[in-house]
C-alpha cells in the first residue's frame, strides 16, 4: 500500500486497516481480485446494482456498473464499508479507471445517518436529499461536513480522517462513529465529480449499512505431538468480522498446567494463526497437560482448549 499524491498517512491505523481491507476487497470480488470480476459493464436499459452482500458481520459489499459517466471516476463493484469495536468506521470505494488522485476529481461520501429523506440535504445534482453528513476525499484528504438546514458546513472531528489510495482499488477512508452523531447505522451514496460530469452509486436510490459488533470466531485448533523435553505447540485458526480475514493482533494467553501445576507459555503470531509453545520438562512423561490458546481484541476473546497426554 502507499499514499498517492505526496501526503504521508496521518495514522498508522489505516494501513492495518488498509491492508485488511485490500484482502477483504479480493475476497469479496472473488479469486480474480477486485479490479476484474467486479466491474461490469451495465446491461442495455439496466440501472445500477444494489445489491448490498454481506461476507461476515461487519463487512459489506456494495457493486455499481461502470462505463454510465464520462470523464469523472467511474464507480465499480466491490465497494465496502465495515466498523470496529472501536467506534472506526472504513470506506472503500472502487474506481476502476484511476490509478491515484488527480486534479480535477471529486470524491464525496453522502451518508444519511436517521435514515430518513426527509431529513438532512434537498436535493440537488450530485446531492441526494436527506444527507445530514458528507465526506469529501481531495488529492489524499477528508474532510466532514454537516447540513446545516441551508447548506454543508466543515465540522472539526475528533481527529482526521486517515485517507488512503489503495494500489488497483480506489480511496479508503476511516472515520470515527462519533464524528457523525455515533449513528446505529446510515444510508450511503457514492459521489464522484470531473467538471460537470457525475458518478452517482448506486444510480439511483440508497445503500444501507448498520454498525455491528466485533466478533472473533475460533477456527481449528492445530495441535503437535506432546513429549517429554520438547516444546509443544499449538495454533488457533482466529477471524475477524470487521474484515472477514485471519486475526493478527491482539494480546494472546497461553495458560496451561502440567499434572495441576502451572506450566508456563509463550504466544505469537504467524501464518494467520494464534500460537502457543510450551516446554515440556524430561519428566514429564505420563502426565497430562491442560491447556488453552486464547487472543483478546478490542474486548472481544477468541479460545480452544484441549487435554493431552505427554508421552
């Protein structure tokens, strides 16, 4: 990943996020990654795709067809948003004939956060009525601004921003819920501008998101043998819903005990996996072990026990 246009990333939280987000976008568009299977041509007479998939709890996938503007960034499939326990909200978008920022392009983000169109903006070209917040993405930038009854107006957030051109991908972009009211969840509109012209997705009408909560699922629990003098191991299989990917960080526990005594571990991460390592003691020999792999993220705790027999 890198930050085209020149400016360096306010927060290293978004290359994690980043990074995360770019595996999620290829599972999301399938094998063929993002950039092919996901942008299609409309069929004759057809309006844009709707269609909002959902890959896990958090994330959500949102596809648009392309070729319908003429010279603004033409919006494709695999657009997403997700959140964290945290309160961070991300937002890609996918634009699959630019390969960074450039002069001239808008990019904007029109959420509609009480759902309600009644409410918020008029509407207007590239506008859609009721939208209380818009984020607007400039040469490697966001800033928010919130409707004021007559017009949008900047708001200062609890802290910027981060924005980030993803290789082959589009802007992506994380937001504190706060900054927008700590909304349950929001309406969407993609906005993209060149000169005149205007990218709306979907086409017409809204997409839906609501924030969820992060949830860690433990997967196999991948075991070696067990013997006198020698380490054993074991790795958890652990995935996060916000990106729908194998967890790599977090603080893991490794709690074991050897016939009742304790039995001390060491934890890492690697190859998608929460591993544990224990040293088994000669005389060890005939004695069980009861142990446990277990990683806490944001709150939440992923674990797998099990018992063995040291021979």
């Amino acid at each position: 990943m890198h930050s085209k246009g020149g400016r360096p990333r306010s927060s290293a939280a978004l290359l994690i996020a980043a990074t995360a987000l770019t595996m999620a976008i290829v599972a999301t568009a399938g094998n063929a990654g993002a950039g092919t299977r996901s942008c299609v041509p409309a069929p004759s007479g057809a309006v844009a795709a709707t269609n909002s998939v959902a890959r896990a709890t958090a994330l959500h996938s949102y596809d648009d067809y392309i070729e319908d503007v003429v010279s603004a960034p033409d919006i494709c499939g695999a657009n997403v948003v997700t959140n964290d326990n945290l309160g961070k909200i991300t937002i890609g978008l996918h634009i699959h004939d630019r390969q960074g920022f450039v002069v001239g392009d808008g990019y904007r983000v029109m959420l509609d956060t009480d759902k309600n169109p009644a409410t918020g903006s008029t509407a207007a070209p590239g506008v859609p009525a009721g939208t209380e917040y818009e984020i607007e993405i400039h040469d490697g930038a966001s800033t928010l601004q919130h409707w004021n009854g007559a017009a949008f107006e900047p708001v200062a957030t609890q802290s910027p921003i981060t924005t980030e051109w993803l290789e082959d991908y589009g802007p992506a972009l994380e937001i504190n819920a706060a900054d927008i009211g700590n909304a349950t969840g929001f309406d969407l509109v993609y906005v993209t501008t060149n000169a005149t012209d205007v990218d709306l997705a979907p086409d017409s009408g809204t997409w839906s998101y609501t924030m969820t909560k992060l949830e860690l699922t433990a997967g196999r629990l991948l075991l070696g043998p067990a013997r006198a003098g020698k380490p054993l191991l074991a790795a958890m299989e652990v995935t996060r819903s916000d990106f729908d990917i194998a967890l790599d960080e977090g603080k893991i526990t490794c709690a074991g005990k050897l016939a009742g005594k304790p039995l001390r571990g060491r934890s890492a991460f690697g190859s998608d996996l929460v591993g544990c390592m224990w040293r088994l003691p000669k005389t060890a020999g005939g004695k069980r072990v009861v142990a446990s792999v277990a990683v806490t993220f944001q709150g939440v705790t992923a674990k797998r026990s099990f018992t063995i027999r040291v021979k």
